[in-house]
C-alpha cells in the first residue's frame, strides 16, 4: 500500500495549480519543460512541484484559496465530527498530500515556541480525524456492500484501504462460513 499512495502523490505533484507571480521571471528550460515566462501579480496554472520550487525562491506564491493549514485542519475535524454515525464526510481535494506537505513542512519551522506548538497542534487534529475516519471506515468496509453515495466521499488513500479490508472481512466471513457449514478446515 505504501508504493499505491507514494502513486496518489506522484499524481498530486504533477496535478495543475494556480500560483501569483511575485516578480517578472524570464522563460526557463527544464529538461523537456518550460516554465514561463512570468509577470509580476499574473496568475498562472503551472505544476505543483514547479510552483513549490518557484515559491521557495520567492519567484511566485500560492493563492490565498489554495493554502493549506491549521485551520482547513479544524473545519475537517468539525465536519467530521458532526457526522452522523456511520457517515463519512467528503475531504477537500488533495486533502492527505496536502495534509503531509503541511506537516512536515511546520515540523522543519519548529524552531520557535510558537511553530513547534503549532506543530503539535495540528499534528494531534490530523490524528483525530485520521483515527476517526479509519474508524469508520473499518465500520462501512466490515457491513454490507456500500453504495457510491457513501465510498464517494472517501479520499483516494482511503478507498485504499477500504477496498483490501472489505476484501479480507469478505474472505474471512466467507472461510469461516464455509468451515461451519462443511465441518472442514
């Protein structure tokens, strides 16, 4: 499963985002690419590994819409936990990348008091909703066959996992029917 969700992030960080360029840029060439060029405060649709390397040279920035932090963290955290029990809410897009691109870049600016209490705080939202979630998901993939209604608002990452744990309750349910009917192991 780690090769499978190490795929939904190759996807994400070739997906097409909206970033602001800061400043004028001249037209680069990467190896079969080019990348602009830019005008200061134009906005352009351009890779997000691109603009993530962009944006840490200062060269452009992220739309305001676009950004991911503690906050997306409890409005998710509050949308799941007034759900009704046995519903799963639906997620922002690209909600796990960026989600782990968020944490892991909070925990490298850990070095202030502030930073590192952030980090922690938002670490222990992402645990919550990732705890609840799984629990959910466990609960819908061990009950009978779901419908797309409810296995549509589920990420990627989960449908993951949700499809290879109704596949192992299914087997198991189905061996240990078999056994009781046949009186065979």
């Amino acid at each position: 499963m780690p090769l499978q969700i190490k795929h939904l992030d190759f996807r994400f960080e070739n997906s097409l985002v909206k970033a602001v360029a800061n400043k004028n840029y001249p037209e680069t060439k990467l190896a079969g690419l080019t990348v602009g060029p830019f005008e200061e405060g134009n906005e352009y649709e351009i890779y997000f590994w691109v603009a993530e390397k962009l944006a840490e040279e200062g060269i452009m920035h992220f739309r305001e819409d676009a950004r991911f932090g503690a906050t997306e963290l409890y409005k998710v955290q509050w949308k799941e936990r007034v759900q009704v029990a046995g519903q799963i809410s639906e997620l922002p897009e690209d909600f796990y990348p960026k989600l782990r691109r968020y944490l892991n870049d909070t925990k490298k600016e850990a070095t202030q008091l502030e930073k590192m209490q952030e980090y922690e705080k938002s670490k222990q939202l992402a645990c919550d909703i990732v705890n609840s979630r799984l629990r959910k998901i466990i609960a819908l993939s061990s009950g009978p066959t779901q419908t797309d209604q409810i296995t549509k608002r589920m990420a990627n990452e989960e449908h993951l996992i949700y499809d290879q744990l109704e596949k192992l309750i299914t087997n198991w349910r189905n061996t240990i029917l078999q056994c009781e009917t046949t009186g065979e192991p």
